[in-house]
C-alpha cells in the first residue's frame, strides 16, 4: 500500500542494490584498455588549428584516436570556454563533432558558392564597433552573403566594389592563407557558379539582425501550442467551457494538460480542484499558470500523483490547502509540481521532435533565428534537458533539420556532466546550428505565484505580528556568514528559495571553478541580492584557488565589454582583484535570468556589474504583472520593478527575453514594452494586425481585450471609430506618418491609466526606467548573443559573422536633419550622407508596430509573410 505522506514516486519505495556482474580477467584488461583511450582522448596536446578545405586540421602533434584541439592557442581552462569553437569563416566551422573529431560535418547546411546581393534597404546593422558605421549610426542599405555568411555591408557603392574584387582573380600562391571575412568570400576558388551573383531588391523595406531570444523553453513551448490554452478566459465558466471543448477530444484515461491560466483575467479568485472535476469526466488534468511557477491538478490527478491530506509539502514546494478541511485545493506552487509532473507519462521522442519543428517555425515567423533555451522548466528536473537533448536537438542538428539555432542550458546540478561532454564534444555542433555550455538554476520562484523571494513581505497580505522576512537591507543579510545564511523567509508572507542557499553556493562556486557558465532565476529582491552574493563568493574563490594568469583569457576584440588583461590585472591596473572579478565574470558570462525587482535600483544594478554579470530581464513579463505591481508590493517596491535603465547605467548589457512559454514569443512587442512600459494602443495593435493574413494574426502580450470574435476582416474592433491610423511610411523620406494620439493622452503620449484597458499605471520615477529604442533592439540581438558567447558569430550584420537577419513591414528609422525630417528633395541632395541621417525612433514605434515580413537563416529565405 503505498504511503501518501510521500507524493514523489521515487520516494515510495526502497530499492537494495546488489551487483549483478562480476568481472572476469579479460574483463579488467578491457577496462584498463578503455581507459587509456578515454585519457588519450581528452588530454592529448595539439598544436594550433588551421584550416585546410574547410576543415580543421592538427599542424603538430595529433592525437592517434582523431581528436584534436577545438581550443587551438587557448590551453587554458578559462579559454576554453570563451570564445566558442568555431571557424567564423562562413564555410568551415571547427567544432567537435559526436565522436570527438574537429572539421566540418555533413549535417552542416548546404551553403551556396554564389554571391547574394541585398539592396535598396535601410538596414540596422547593430554592430556598435564598425568605425563606418559608428558614423553612420550604425544604418547601411546593402548587404553581400555568399556560403551563408556577411562578405560586405555597407553603401551599395562600396559593396559592389567589395563584390568587383572578390571576382578579381588572385595568385594560387594566396589561396593558402585565407582567413576570416576572406574565407566567406572563397573568392580564390574554382567551384561552379562562384561568379555567379543574385540580387535582391528589397523595395525599401527596414532591415535588422534576426532577433536572438535569450531565455525560453523550447520543448515545453512547442507542446504547448498544441494543448489547451487559457489565455484571457474571462471567468470560471469561460474557463471550465474551454476545458471542456479540449476534454471531448481525449480518451477517458488521456491526460488533459495546457494552462497559460491567469486568476487576473478573472477578478483574482483563485481556481480549484473543482472548476476542473466538474468539466474533465473522470479524466485527469494538470493545467500551469501563465508564469509556470504554479499548477491547477484536479481531483483524478491528485490520486494518481497520492496527494492527499496528509501529504507533507516537499522541500522548496507548497500544496495549497483549504483553510477548514486541510484537504488540497489542487493548487501546487514550485517543487510541489513535481509530484504530479512524475505521474504524467512523458512525450515521446516523436512528439518532442515534433514539438520543436512546430516552436521553430513558429520563431522564424516572429522573426527569433536564435533561441537560448533553458530546458524543461521544471526546478530539479536534472534528467529533462539532458534528455532533450540527445534525443531531440542532436538527432535535428545530425540529420540537417534544425532550422533555428539553439544554444541549449542543463541543470547546474548536472555541471560534473556537462564539463565531461564540453571536453570531448567542444561547445558547438559542427553543423552551426546547435551550442552549449551552460547551466541553469533556481533562486526562487514568481511574484505571481508568490514564491519569490522578497526582503519585505507582500504588501496584499497580512503579516500580522509576525517576524516578517528576517534581515533587514539586502547587502548586509547576505554577506559572508551573515543573516542570509542563517534567516529562513516565511514563504507565505515573502516567497521561498528554490534551492537552498549552501548549496547554490558550492554548486555555483564548483561550475565557475571548471569554466563553465551558469545561469541563475532571480525574481524577487531578496533572490537578486542573494544571487549577486553568490556570483561574487564564487568568483573570488575562483581567482584565490587558480590565479589570474591561469582564469583570465586573452584580451578579446569582440563586443563584451572586455578590456583587461591578465597582466593589466596583476600588474598594471591598481582596481587588482575587483578587476579580475569583473572581467572573469564577463568571460565566463554568468548571467541572472528575469532580475525584475531590485531592493536598491543604483546599488543592486552595481553590485551586478561588480562581478561582471549578464542580466536577462523580461519585458512583456512587464506588460502581464502590471497589475499586480502596485497591490502586491506596495509603490514604493513597484518603482523599482523591471529598472532596465538602471540596468544599463550601471554599464551593463541587459540581453532581452521573453521567456516562452510563459508568455507568447514577440519580439518586437517586447521591444515597444522596453521602450514605452505600456502595451500598444488597440489602434496601433489593429493596424499591425491588417499586415497579418487573418488565420495569422494575434493577439498582443498585455492586451486587455479578446480577440477572437471581436474583429473584422479589417481588424478594426467592432463599433470603435475613435482612432484613425495612417499608413507607416518608410521614414526615409516625406511620408512619414502622424502619431496617433488624441490630446487627451498628453504631450508625452501615454495613455490615460486604465483608459480602454491598454493603459498602465506607471508609479512615480519608473518612466526614468524606460530603454530607448537602440538598447532595446540590441538587446534583443547583439547583446543577447553575448549572454550566449556567440557575438562573433550572430546578434550584428558584420563581414565574418552569419547572415541571419530579418525584413519588417514598416520601418523603426526616421531620416532626420538638425532634428527635423528631411524632405525627398533634401534627401536627393544628400545621398551620400543619407545613412548618417537615420535615427531609431521610439516616437515612430509608438505609432507603428511593424509585423516580420521575411526572415533569413544562413543568407537561405526561412520565412515568408506571403507564402
């Protein structure tokens, strides 16, 4: 009989292990043998790399087993980590493949020897380094790709002479030392086609890196769009009819899962085990919140998963009970998910598999061609990931399927694995499509679910006469030794941890040690300041137990923000350690994901930049707590929710994300939240929705009305006539448009707080938080390739780099002269200064959201808004 005090199956029953095989003589020979060769294979030294047609070939000593050196001139244990292993030379990528040897794969995507010429573009390059455009505001209107790789980008004049001397015919004794921008060109060789050029004209059309998404969950996300989803239901019926409508179709022992659910959309009644008996017939169901930190399990469920009255909450979960009976409500908050999780059968591979073609085309239609996934989403489900993994995105990446790029995180729990499979495999799958390196934990949970872990207890609930949260101000309950260590927060009142303080310590400290990146989940306060604590612990050690010499890499030239050198550390600069800290914290890019409530906006954002970190924050998560801001944690606390410009002024890179699927992959209504803190105007969402084809458009992250049924073919919503909205114009030239607001919204715009549900209530000073439109787009592409290591080779239109990048409907630029639009006339006038006039307008966005038109991967079409 099994015993309910325990809802973990794995806890239900103890197994004696006994040996079931001895070893025979020739049986230890065999071992000893295997050994040797698994030593040979990771330690064995190799000389530099260089590149022979294509590949990666060992000049000096080789190891016997075919495994060379992915690192080349980078022995040390720092620089192995960063940058990645890869030949950013558009034709050869010098990755370890699956048995370890370095060179190009088959399953690399064909790439095509004829030169492609892009023109007649306002083109965003968001390269932030290019001394040409550096002065021309970082705008180009041609770009050349050849091999899926950037040749050229610039005035079309300069590109096509670029062009011209790439068809120049050269020396055969100068094809042997091509490197870099060169190699792309191939422009030495004599493959078919090689003259050949096509060219596109872009009509006009706004330009940009392809958006690089820094926090999602991928599997979970492309399940998801299969199963039922609550978003904005109404009410418990509009719930339970919802449910119902997904029920019909299962078998009577199918489980019925989705979720998406937010009580706000409802008043704040939280649901129970009941909505969910009285629709399903029998059949159980599990359903999480939006945020994915909490869960509704009916009754059918809960039996399966032996919950009961007398269950125990598990570490770092809590099973939400009725205050009278003490029985379950089905609410499950954190690790207490677990418990049903464990029961539901796992997808097959199939249906993985399928999950991620659907979550990749469903990137490239949002213009996303960079994913940084961090695993199933589950806190402690080590196995999950690792699982994905090999049987998901490997399979994808061998077989040439994968048709996003994906840097993949597992649990850090799991570092031990993770440094074995980075020494034999590299950090990078030689078809270019597939990274890793990276390892993701968790502090606390959500402000939704109340599990995130706040110095001060929520503002909606009474605390009573209690003690509250214990420690005081942030800094000093989380020194060394001190009150953060010692003081355990009510989670009731305050959020919990979702790992217990000691041992994020020393699983944090024992990742950086073996060079490997770690991401860590903070979302309350308290949980940011204690993360910030922990990355400084970890990084001091790391310095104390290897030295500078041995933990810093080379100075880099790529766009971290990385400008000292180990002997600039030890010897020239009198910062000294802190020095060291900051720039190993860089190399190592150890991030905090979601960082969305800080206790002291200027001291916490400079206690992150004190150690080098990477925050990740979320700015639809903006749009979707909003209302909850103000009576959750008071004003005060709501001002500093989301300081993504405090963020920036501290000198940190804030890589943007949307964290799919807790909300809806958009990127650029992301952008718009950075930049204006409100969600579109119902005029500016209806008239991105008429770019749309009607079984293609969508509602927006914070829109406070249903779509379905309440829009024409026209996507005007029925019976509102308050608003005109005037063509977006390409903002080049005299057709620029009118914003859209009448003049009861203000001189600055906004929407009156509330006014037809697309408002929000920003308190005092949080407009002081808001991104201007340049940070917000490089945010979502070069900064956010840094967080994953790959600046160099996506995030920017750069000779070297790939040529993944995206065409909008309608443009984020606006040509300006001595702050006024310029004319056509004017325009004409100035051609050769043109670029240098575009500015990024935030003005312009407010009035116009542009819907992804096209999306490029590796210079190939991916995605066509017409097709």
């Amino acid at each position: 009989v099994m015993n309910e005090a325990y809802c973990h199956p794995s806890q239900q029953f103890a197994v004696s292990w006994q040996p079931v095989m001895q070893l025979t003589r020739s049986g230890y020979l065999l071992l000893i043998i295997s050994c040797l060769f698994g030593f040979a294979a990771i330690f064995w030294p190799s000389g530099p790399a260089t590149q022979i047609d294509g590949a990666a070939k060992n000049e000096s000593t080789s190891c016997p087993l075919g495994f060379t050196s992915a690192d080349g001139d980078k022995p040390r244990w720092i620089a192995s980590n960063y940058p990645l292993h890869v030949g950013i030379n558009g034709h050869a990528f010098a990755a370890k493949s699956r048995n370890g040897a370095v060179g190009r794969r088959d399953s690399a995507p064909s790439l095509d020897s004829r030169y492609h010429l892009f023109y007649n573009a306002t083109i965003w390059t968001g390269d932030e380094a290019s001394s040409y455009l550096e002065k021309s505001g970082g705008f180009a209107d041609a770009l050349l790709v050849r091999q899926g790789g950037i040749v050229a980008v610039g005035p079309l004049a300069d590109v096509r002479r670029a062009l011209s001397e790439d068809l120049t015919p050269a020396s055969p004794w100068d094809a042997g030392g091509i490197e870099g921008a060169d190699a792309i060109r191939g422009n030495r060789g004599t493959r078919p086609g090689q003259d050949e050029v096509v060219e596109y004209d872009l009509g006009g059309r706004f330009v940009m890196p392809g958006f690089v998404d820094a926090h999602v969950h991928l599997v979970p996300a492309g399940l998801s769009l299969s199963r039922v989803d609550l978003r904005g239901v109404a009410s418990r019926a509009a719930l339970q009819a919802r449910v119902a409508q997904a029920a019909a179709g299962l078998g009577p022992s199918d489980w019925l899962l989705g979720g998406q659910w937010d009580e706000g959309d409802w008043g704040g009644e939280m649901p129970s085990a009941q909505w969910l008996d009285e629709v399903c017939g029998g059949r159980p169901a599990y359903l999480t919140r939006h945020d994915l930190h909490m869960a509704l399990a009916n009754t059918a469920a809960m039996e399966l998963a032996n919950i009961g009255p007398n269950t125990a909450d598990p570490e770092g979960g809590i099973i939400d009970r009725d205050g009278d009976t003490g029985r379950p409500t089905g609410l499950l908050r954190e690790r207490a998910m677990s418990c049903v999780e464990a029961v539901i059968p796992t997808p097959s591979v199939a249906e993985r598999r399928a999950a991620l073609a659907a979550a990749s085309s469903h990137a490239l239609s949002r213009g996303v061609t960079t994913l940084v996934d961090m695993g199933r989403y589950l806190a402690g489900d080590e196995s999950g990931p690792w699982v994905d993994m090999e049987e998901v995105y490997l399979p994808a990446a061998d077989s040439g399927n994968l048709s996003v790029r994906i840097f993949a995180m597992v649990p850090l729990r799991s570092w031990r694995r993770l440094s074995s499979w980075v020494a034999v495999r590299g950090r990078a799958h030689p078809g270019g499509r597939l990274f890793w390196g990276g390892l993701k934990e968790f502090a606390d949970g959500s402000l939704g679910s109340r599990t995130a872990l706040m110095w001060e207890p929520f503002s909606d609930i009474d605390s009573g006469s209690g003690s509250g949260c214990g420690g005081g101000s942030g800094q000093e309950a989380v020194a060394p030794g001190a009150a953060g260590e010692i003081s355990s927060p009510d989670p009731s009142l305050c959020g919990q941890r979702g790992l217990a303080l000691t041992e994020l310590r020393d699983l944090t400290s024992a990742a950086v040690r073996a060079g490997l990146q770690v991401a860590i989940h903070a979302i309350g306060d308290r949980a940011v300041d204690e993360v910030a604590e922990v990355y400084g612990q970890a990084l001091t050690a790391a310095l104390d137990t290897t030295g500078a010499e041995d933990v810093l890499p080379p100075k880099s030239s790529n766009h971290s923000g990385q400008g000292l050198s180990a002997d600039d550390a030890l010897h020239g600069n009198p910062a000294g350690v802190s020095e060291q800290m900051k720039r190993l914290g860089k190399a190592l890019r150890l991030r905090i994901e979601h960082v969305q409530h800080l206790s002291d906006t200027a001291a916490s954002a400079a206690r992150l930049a004190h150690s080098g970190l990477t925050p990740v924050p979320n700015p639809l998560h903006l749009l979707t707590d909003a209302a909850m801001l103000g009576p959750r944690l008071g004003s005060r606390r709501a001002a500093r929710a989301f300081a993504l410009a405090s963020l920036c002024r501290a000198g940190l890179r804030p890589a943007l994300a949307s964290d799919w699927p807790v909300v809806d992959l958009q990127p650029l209504t992301g952008v718009y939240a950075a930049v204006h803190r409100h969600p579109p105007r119902p005029d500016v969402a209806n008239a991105m929705r008429r770019k749309l084809r009607k079984s293609s458009r969508f509602q927006l992250v914070g829109e406070r009305y249903p779509l379905v049924g309440d829009y024409p073919d026209d996507g005007r919503q029925k019976g509102d006539n308050r608003y005109e909205v005037e063509d977006c114009g390409s903002g080049v030239g005299s057709d620029g448009m009118r914003c859209c607001y009448d003049a009861t919204q203000g001189a600055s715009g906004r929407a009156v707080c509330g006014a037809d549900g697309f408002g929000l209530c920003e308190p005092e000073g949080a407009a002081e938080e808001r991104l201007s439109l340049e940070q917000a787009l490089l945010g979502h592409t070069a900064w956010a390739a840094v967080a994953a290591g790959l600046e160099d080779y996506v995030g920017r239109l750069a000779p070297g780099l790939r040529a993944d990048f995206v065409e909008l409907s309608d443009s984020l630029a606006q040509l300006q002269l001595g702050g006024e639009r310029l004319g056509a006339a004017e325009k004409d006038n100035r051609e050769v200064t043109w670029a240098s006039r575009l500015r990024l307008s935030g003005e312009r966005l407010k009035c116009c959201l542009p819907v992804v038109a096209r999306t490029w991967l590796d210079g190939q079409l991916v995605y066509d808004m017409n097709a």
